[in-house]
C-alpha cells in the first residue's frame, strides 16, 4: 500500500513481516488474556504499538 502510495522502500521479505505481524498479535493476546486494569492493559498496548511500528515508521523515512 505504501509503494501504491509514492513510497519509497526497501524490499522486505515476507516472512519478516509474517514475524512482525505475528509477534505484535502474540503481544496483544498475552495482554488480553492477563487479569489487568483496563486504563493498564491500554497503556501497554500503546507500548507495545509504538515498539512495533517504530522499524516501520524507519523504514517508511519517518
């Protein structure tokens, strides 16, 4: 989506980003899962969305 967008970026292999992907998802779920404070579990999600688009937003020149 990007590259239809004007991007410019590196070619990424696929299975790297079958492993972001799938390592966010596996963070989320282990939050979810967990008996936590709502205002907690959202705090955590933020943190660990902003962990894993921090490579992308690198790679995307952000």
């Amino acid at each position: 989506m990007l590259r239809r967008l004007g991007r410019e970026l590196p070619d990424l292999n696929p299975s790297l980003c079958h492993i972001i992907a799938s390592g966010m998802f596996n963070g989320l779920f282990e939050i979810v899962i967990h008996d936590m404070p709502y205002e907690q579990a959202q705090r955590d999600v933020a943190q660990l969305r902003e962990f894993y688009t921090a490579g992308w937003l690198k790679l995307m020149g952000e």
